[in-house]
C-alpha cells in the first residue's frame, strides 16, 4: 500500500485530505455520520471577531457542475467558537484542526488570530483574505499584494502556529500577491478560493440570490483551480495547499502533481457527506493504478 501521509507546514497528516472551511462545519456534525478522524484534518467553518448573523436568504443558488453560495461568514464570534464549539469538536477529533479566520480590517485578523492561537487543537490558521478592506473601500485585501501582506505580518506578530493565506482567484495576478504573503511570513498559501457566479431567475427575472453574487465553487472551477496551484507552487519555496473542485481521489492526485502539499475538498461535502472519507479511501488504489508509492514524491512534478 502506497504512503500517504505528507507534512503540512511542520506538522504531519495521515493523508493530504481536508474538508474546507464552510463545507464541515465544527466537525461534530459529520462525526455522527462516519469516524472523522481518518480526515488528515480539516478546516473548521470561518471565524470572525464578533458573531455574524450572515446575508439573508436564499443564499444558495444551483448551477451547471456547482453551486453558488452567499452565506456571508455566519458564526458565533471567536469567542464562542473557543469556548462552545472547540470543546464539541475535541469530543470526535483527536487531531489537530485548522482554523479558517475572517475580518473586516487588519485589527480583526490579528485578534481573532491570536485568541485562537492560544488553543491547544488549533494546528494552523488559515487567514482568509477575500474578506472586504472595510478601511479600503471594501475592496478584498486578498485583490492586493501590499493589503494581504499587511493582514499577513500583522498575524505573524500575534502568533507561533504556521499561517496559511488563503486567496481569492478574482485578481489578475495570484503569483504576486502569494509572493507578497511569502515575503510578510506566510508559511504557507491556500488556494482557490470561490470565484465570483450569479444567477437570474426567468421566471422573476430576478437574481436567484438575495446578495445578488455569490462564491462559485465545484467541479466547473478545476481546471482554473489547477493552473493557479501550479504557478503558485513554482513562484514560492512554501507549501501550497490546493482546493478548487475537488471531488475525487483522481483530482487530488492531479492538484498535487501540479504543487499541492495537501488537497482541501469544499463542495462536494454538501453533495455528498462521505466524499472525504471515500476519497481517503480509494486514494491507495488509484495511486497504485499509476504507480505512485509515496505521495510526497510527486507534489509539484508535473
């Protein structure tokens, strides 16, 4: 059987597998479904400084191979996520997690960042800046390579855990922006991030969201998801965590070829709640159909 653990920024993982921020919830929801810890983590759903009551309804709009969400960062503040959620999530999760953070200005990454650094589950933090710059315009930091460096450095200065940022693919240029995180101290770049969808209904001739435009995720983006990891990988020396569309073991493989460390798998968890557990488990024989031992040996070979 082939090897399948790899090292994400210094800590090991059993598998390269995460559920993505939004998709797993706080992990105990799933937990009632099958044994998560066969997951190499997972990333839990977006925190904010203050709680969030998110955009209103509907949020969900369907869409040929994906879906379009605008649920607007719903949670209950960090607070909250330490002191009720995190206590659940240990409960069926014996591993290290991944917490996903959100804000709205540099201030808020840096406090919600370093509350969240003081616990003990929290292996790294993934810093989403595809947030708006409330202080900018509203434009996201993630848009620009001197405002997610910002957010970046004011993060490191607040904590000891690795800091993965995750971009936004609605830019220009993502290999200048990950180059910016890297040189700020990222220790590490998490991308794609939903691109920007809309739907209109015929029938109201109206948007189909209430926000009008929503992230855009599922198989459709892959192949967009796999360029951007590939120029990424080969512009920076820090690992790449790859997400974007994935939905199989034949995926994963394909987005660690082209630079990913580890493969996080968004949408098909709300078509499917087993998709990472299957996808743990078909891993060792598609490696073997192609004749891979060890998957730390073709990260970023293609």
């Amino acid at each position: 059987m082939g090897k399948l653990s790899v090292d994400l920024c210094g800590i090991e993982l059993d598998n390269p597998i995460i559920p993505a921020s939004g998709t797993f919830g706080y992990g105990y929801e799933f937990a009632e479904l099958y044994d998560i810890n066969v997951l190499g983590t997972f990333s839990f759903k977006g925190t904010t400084k203050d709680p969030r009551f998110g955009n209103p309804t509907p949020r969900i709009a369907e869409c040929y191979a994906g879906m379009i969400n605008a649920v607007g960062l719903q949670n209950p503040g960090v607070e909250k996520v330490i002191s009720e959620e995190l206590p659940k999530m240990r409960k069926c999760f014996n591993k290290k997690v991944m917490a996903n953070v959100s804000g709205f200005a540099v201030e808020d990454y840096a406090y919600t960042c370093e509350k969240l650094d003081k616990c003990e589950e929290v292996g790294w933090l993934e810093v989403n800046v595809s947030c708006p710059n409330v202080h900018g315009g509203g434009m996201s930091f993630g848009t620009s390579p001197e405002a997610a460096a910002e957010v970046t450095k004011a993060v490191k200065k607040v904590t000891t855990k690795p800091v993965i940022i995750k971009l936004s693919p609605n830019v220009t240029d993502i290999v200048s922006i990950a180059k910016a995180c890297e040189e700020a101290g990222a220790d590490g770049i998490s991308l794609i991030n939903t691109m920007l969808g809309m739907r209109i209904d015929l029938k109201t001739k109206k948007p189909v969201i209430a926000n009008k435009m929503g992230g855009f995720s599922g198989p459709a983006i892959f192949p967009v998801a796999v360029r951007m990891v590939y120029q990424v990988s080969h512009a920076v020396s820090i690992p790449v965590v790859g997400m974007g569309g994935v939905s199989s073991a034949e995926d994963v493989i394909e987005m660690m070829l082209a630079g990913a460390t580890a493969v996080e798998v968004g949408a098909a968890n709300l078509i499917d709640p087993f998709a990472c557990r299957d996808i743990i488990a078909k891993l060792p024989e598609v490696m073997a159909k192609y004749g891979i031992d060890n998957l730390k040996d073709i990260i970023g070979v293609a």
